[in-house]
C-alpha cells in the first residue's frame, strides 16, 4: 500500500513537471508573439505620428527638422499632419469649443450698411477777403495837396472823397477839353455836317480822357460848365470799407507805381484752416461750417466750406480750405484765431464694420469672421474712411456676415500658427484671399454689440 502510494506520486511529479514546461514554452511563444504584433502596431502608429518638423515654443517662426532644445533648454514643439486645419476649409480657420468661447469672452458683431458722417474739427484764422480789397493807385504823376482821410482804421463809404492830387498832365487834359467844348461852340452851326460831326467827336474824346484819369463826375460838370480849369484832382473811393494802408502824405510825390490807400470790406471775411490728410476724403465745397472764437463769447458763427487748395503744406503734412463768413457787425476781425466744426458730407449706404474688430497688420487689414459655431475664419479686407468707431470695407465681407470684435487676437494668434504650417507643408500654398464665404451663416452662441 505504502509502495504504491510512492510510485503514484513519484508518476503525478513527472508528469507535472513534463506539462510545466510545455506550458511555459507555450506561454513564451505566445508571449513573443503578441510583443511582435505589439511592436508593429506601435512602429505603425509611430509611422503615422511622425512629425513633419519641430517648432520653437516660445518663437513659432523658427523650426526645426530634427528634435533639439531652444536656449532656455525647452524641447521643441513637434507638429504633425493632423494638426492642419480640416479638409475644405480656408487657411487658418480655428476651431474653438464653446466653453473656450465663452472664457475668452468672444463678442461678435453683424455687418450691415449704415449712413456715416464726421465732423471735422480745426482751428483757424479770420482773414480778409480777397475779392473785396481796393487797392488805390493815381492814374497821374503828380503830388498830394490835401488828405480828408488820414488814420488807417477809418471807415469810408462808396465814393467818398479821399485825397486832392496835382497833376500837370491833368490841367493838360482839362485845356484839351476846354478847346474842344470851345471848338463845338463855334462849328455847330457849320452847313458842312462832317465838320459838325469831327467836332462833337473831339469833344468826346476828350472828355473819356478825362474819366480814364478818374476825374470824377462833379468836377466834369462844373468843367463843361463855367469852362474853369481845377488845379486839385479829387480822388473818391470806389467801395466802402475799413482804410487798412496808407501809402501817401501830404506834399508827396506819387506816381501809377504808389499805392495810396488800401480799403478792405469787411461784411464778409474769409477763415483760413487745415485739415490732416485722413479728413481729406470727408470735407466738400459747400458743407456747413461753425465758427467759435474767444473773443466773442456765447456766439456761434455760421458759414460755409467755399474752397479746398489743391495742395499740402510740406512742413505740416494739412491741406489748406477757405472759409467764407458774413460779418454785417463788424465783429470778426482779420487774424483772430478761432475754432472750427467743419460737418463733412455723409457717406449713404456704407457697409460698415465695428473699428475694433480689425486686426491691423502693417501690410493688410485683417478680420475674423464666424463661419459656423466656434469656427473663425481670417479673412483679408479692403477698408475706407472711419468715423465714430465705424469703418467702412470697401471689399472682402457680404452684408449681414458675422465678424468677430472681441478676444480677435487671441484666436488670430493660433490662426496665423496654423496658417504658417500649412505653408510649410505645402509650400505651394497661396495665402488665402478676402473671399466671401460661400456657407450660409448661422446664428451661434455668441454676443452681439
């Protein structure tokens, strides 16, 4: 019993042992196996992840083909192709989870036509007008007797006696007349109707000579008169206004070359202003203009916006324009410096966009716009004139289009990244133009201004 006992054990040990190692070269082979298919699986996923190249975390801009550190010792970034933007979509496009959204505080805004106007604001000067300044030089040589206005400042009227001048040359034209007028006596009554004729034109002639020597009026009818020569021309003012020159006294020799009065009209005066060369395009002839000057308190002036010099000033970089303003008081005064609200003309029907949500580049005009929820797309614009924190796009966006104005840069950020590795994978790659987006827009779940 005992002995059989032992050679049952002894045969179960064997066959333990026997089956142990079968179990374990099964096991092995197994094991080898399936760290083979492992292996493989893991060089094919490696294959797949394999980086294109290497960028610099703290700089995007430089790359790398191979792995290697920056100077501060940080690994670089790798990139592979997945991280491209989605198939069918435009360069840059971001694609952002709604809680993102929401913790960056994205805000949008609706691209529609609006009406857009400005008022230009400058300073100016009164001065005179141009067109309303007499400039009074004698017709003959000769010297100045009497001065009956003698004070720059004065007042004068229309054909107000100013001064008495003697000329020799006038007491010659007045002998000429005289014996004209003399000659006419004697041969109206001629039978010969020429001689008649030859005199009467004599004495025309005469007297047209006179008046070219602005010998006024009541001197040529006292001539034609009592025939009696005047020694004194008088010389009368041809438009009222403010004497601003003197240019003769008394005793003086003057000649056509001396300029004795200078006489201003100051009922209208004109501004003088400068505007920069961003409010050129605003400003047209005609539009209204208001006027405040310190001198004159509490009061407001209004005129019109009459001329635009078609040139720069090259130390100031303004465009000169020409004020025109009415001043029956008398209160604006040649030089006073004022200050100036020039209401430029409204642009109509503009497409018009929120200032802030354009992204200035230096060489392009940039916006983001929502193409669906949490999608952006950067899109390259035309822009024009900007007025209370609109401007208007000349070109690159459709109204009713959905623009971001809000956190623009932090997602223009990772656009240009991923911008700049789809042109490093695809050097051929043309930067993407300001194209409408052919998709319909949606409303997400976003702010609006």
């Amino acid at each position: 019993m005992s002995k059989s006992l032992v050679i049952t054990s002894f045969v179960m040990l064997v066959v333990g042992v026997i089956s142990g190692w079968f179990a374990k070269d099964y096991l092995l082979q197994s094991d080898t196996t399936q760290h083979q298919q492992d292996n493989g699986q893991v060089a094919s996923s490696a294959a797949a992840k394999k980086p294109l190249f290497y960028r610099n975390a703290m700089n995007p801009s430089v790359t790398s083909p191979v792995p290697t550190k920056d100077s501060m010792g940080m690994d670089y970034v790798p990139v592979y192709a997945d991280d491209n933007s989605e198939a069918g979509q435009p360069t840059g496009t971001v694609k952002i989870d709604p809680i993102t959204e929401q913790n960056i505080g994205v805000r949008t805004a609706i691209v529609k036509r609006d009406i857009l106007s400005r008022v230009v604001r400058t300073v100016g000067r009164v001065d005179y007008d141009e067109e309303r300044i007499v400039r009074l030089h004698p017709k003959v040589e000769g010297w100045i007797e009497t001065m009956r206005v003698d004070k720059t400042g004065e007042k004068v009227r229309k054909n107000q006696d100013l001064l008495s001048i003697y000329s020799p040359q006038l007491v010659v034209s007045q002998q000429e007349y005289i014996l004209a007028l003399n000659n006419l006596q004697t041969l109206k009554q001629s039978p010969i109707a020429d001689i008649r004729r030859g005199a009467e034109e004599l004495v025309i002639s005469a007297r047209e000579r006179l008046k070219l020597l602005d010998v006024p009026e009541h001197q040529l009818h006292d001539l034609t008169r009592d025939h009696n020569i005047h020694k004194s021309l008088h010389i009368h003012t041809p438009a009222s206004g403010i004497v601003v020159n003197i240019g003769a006294r008394e005793g003086q020799y003057v000649t056509p070359r001396t300029e004795i009065y200078m006489i201003a009209d100051l009922s209208t005066v004109w501004v003088f202003a400068d505007i920069y060369e961003n409010e050129l395009p605003w400003v047209r002839s005609g539009d209204l203009v208001e006027m405040r000057l310190a001198g004159i308190p509490g009061r407001v002036f209004r005129g019109h916006l009459a001329f635009i010099y078609p040139y720069a000033e090259a130390k100031t970089r303004t465009i000169k324009v020409r004020l025109d303003f009415k001043n029956t008081e008398l209160l604006l005064k040649p030089d006073m410096f004022a200050e100036i609200s020039i209401y430029a003309g409204k642009q109509k029907s503009a497409l018009v966009i929120p200032s802030e949500a354009i992204i200035r580049s230096g060489t392009r005009d940039k916006v983001l716009v929502v193409r669906d929820a949490g999608k952006f797309e950067p899109r390259t614009i035309t822009t024009g004139v900007a007025s209370d924190g609109k401007v208007i796009v000349l070109d690159g966006l459709k109204e009713g289009e959905e623009v971001v104005t809000s956190a623009q840069f932090l997602i223009d950020s990772e656009s240009s990244l991923r911008e700049a590795t789809a042109k490093m994978i695809n050097p051929g790659l043309e930067e993407n133009e300001a194209k409408p987006s052919p998709l319909q827009i949606e409303e997400g779940p976003h702010q609006h201004d």
